[in-house]
C-alpha cells in the first residue's frame, strides 16, 4: 500500500469526480484548493507513475457506443494453471477485464471471468468461440452473463 | 454522435496529459480548438455517452477495497432490491444480468473491513444471501471500446 500525504488526498478528492472541463484544468484545481499549479500536476504526474492513478482518460457508457451486447463470461478452469490462462485471456483485445474469483460450490462453479462486448450477437458469439478454443480442454464448464440494465454506475468515492 | 465525437472519444479513452493546457494538447491533432473540444466533452458528458471523465484511482493501492458481489433477487422484489442495494454509497456500479444470479454489484470502501461489514448489511436489508467474489488475481483491466 503506498501511503499518500495531505496533498496528494486533497488533490484526489477534488479530481475523483472529474477533471474541471476549462482550459487549464490543474490550474483551477489549485486554484480551488489553495496550492501551486506546479504542485498539482507533480503530485498528479507522481501518482500516475506509482500507478495509484491508473489513468486519466474517458469512461463510455458501452450502450451509448452501440456496445448492446456486453457479457461476463465466466469459466471453470483448473486452479493450477489458472494465473497462464488468465493471462492469456486477458491479452485477447476484445476482453475489457479479466480476473481469478472465487468458486461458490456448489451454486457457483467458475474461477475465471472475462467481460466482452459487442455491437451484435454474432460479434459476442465469435468472442466467446475464441476464448473456449483458447482455453480448450482447460475449460470445463462456462456461462455468459448478459447485462440487461445498468442499474447504478458512480465513479469511485472517497466518502471523507 | 458524429466521426467527431468519435475520434475525441477514442483519443480521450487512451489518455489525457498533465500540463498547462492539455485540452488544446489533444484538441489540436483532432483539428479542433480548444473550445470545440470542451463544448463536444461537455455534450458527451450531459447526454451520457460518456459516463466519467477525469482520472481513474486505484483505489487498492490507496488502502482501499473493492469487491463484486451477486445476489438472486426475487422478480417480484427486483424494484426494492434495486434501491435497497443502490442506497449503499459503497456500491459503485450495479448491472441486471441474466442469470440465476441477477443482480452483480461492485462494493468499493476505505478500509478492507468495510467491505465486509457492507456485506453483512446488504444481507440484513435484503434478507438475501450476497455471494462474494474479491479478486484474487488481476490479468487485464484497460477498457477500450472503438466508438
């Protein structure tokens, strides 16, 4: 865990809901929380190197983007070779995320999840043909789960 | 949305820069002005095609958690289900998906205890199992979606 100082939270908590949309961005973030502008953005630059900012970016609403079809296929592969599957899934360029989870046996069977998406069913189709001949007989069992609604989407916050 | 929007929103997807004027940084190769571009970011903003835009914490590596978490909602409770869940400050994103399981949500706190302590919460509001699924490993996270 990477420890952050008082400047460094009070520059996320001004940034976590977004970046000010006027044309120099980290100079009314400073503004706003009585600090250089230089302070702002070495602090910033900083914590992008330690990866504690993954990015700094745009975030789509998939349906908007014509993305229908957005599925979590979930799959049910050997533990042990888990960590060289997943990595291997995760660097097909369709695949959005993807993650080793816990089983819930028995209701819950399947350790390795992957989310894709799609314009059409054929599209998400082919995606998924592609990671079963991936996976091949590693592979023992798999569903897709659909999304049919977002319910709720925020980005995440620091409640203090 | 046109070629425009689209160009803007695969560019910003990939990245925005840390300097003085970093919107005239991006603005300029798309052919567009400074201005141009904050209006349209403005636009994709409001009409929700874009659903954030700023930078993205990691919120482990701050002492933070995260975690998905499932729960089978009666169709007849998905309604109250729904905001009962939603009421969570601590719930980030919550999809409908067609399954048994029909309600996945990511729970995002402070502390690792918290997540914990929102599990047990949901469950007494709901009156309904909360399967957890932390992750234990991660091999990619880098959403791109060609617009």
């Amino acid at each position: 865990m990477i420890k952050l100082d008082d400047t460094d939270l009070l520059i996320m908590r001004a940034t976590q809901a977004g970046l000010p949309l006027t044309p120099q961005p980290y100079q009314h973030i400073a503004e706003q929380l009585g600090l250089t502008t230089e302070v702002v953005m070495s602090r910033m630059t900083a914590m992008q190197a330690q990866g504690i900012i993954r990015r700094i970016g745009a975030i789509p609403n998939h349906y908007k983007l014509g993305y229908q079809f957005n599925g979590m296929t979930v799959w049910n592969v050997p533990d042990e070779n888990i960590d060289e599957l997943g990595q291997k899934v995760g660097q097909l360029d369709f695949v959005s995320h993807c993650y080793h989870r816990p089983r819930h046996l028995p209701d819950w069977p399947y350790n390795l999840f992957a989310m894709v998406h799609g314009k059409t069913q054929a599209d998400v189709d082919s995606q998924i043909q592609q990671i079963s001949d991936l996976l091949g007989h590693a592979n023992r069992a798999c569903e897709v789960l659909y999304s049919t609604k977002i319910l709720k989407k925020t980005g995440f916050r620091s409640r203090s | 949305m046109d070629n425009i929007d689209r160009q803007i929103i695969n560019s910003l997807q990939a990245g925005f820069p840390i300097c003085d004027k970093p919107y005239q940084a991006i603005a300029e190769p798309l052919g567009l002005s400074e201005h141009q571009l904050i209006s349209r970011l403005q636009a994709l903003l409001d009409n929700g095609t874009l659903t954030r835009f700023g930078p993205l914490y990691h919120a482990e590596l701050m002492g933070g958690a995260l975690t998905l978490a499932a729960v089978t909602a009666p169709e007849d409770r998905f309604a109250e289900i729904t905001d009962l869940i939603n009421a969570f400050p601590e719930v980030a994103h919550n999809y409908a998906r067609q399954h048994t399981l029909n309600m996945w949500f990511v729970i995002a706190t402070e502390t690792p205890e918290q997540i914990q302590q929102t599990l047990t919460a949901i469950e007494q509001k709901t009156g309904l199992r909360v399967y957890n699924m932390p992750k234990i490993n991660e091999y990619f996270v880098g959403l791109k979606l060609e617009a």
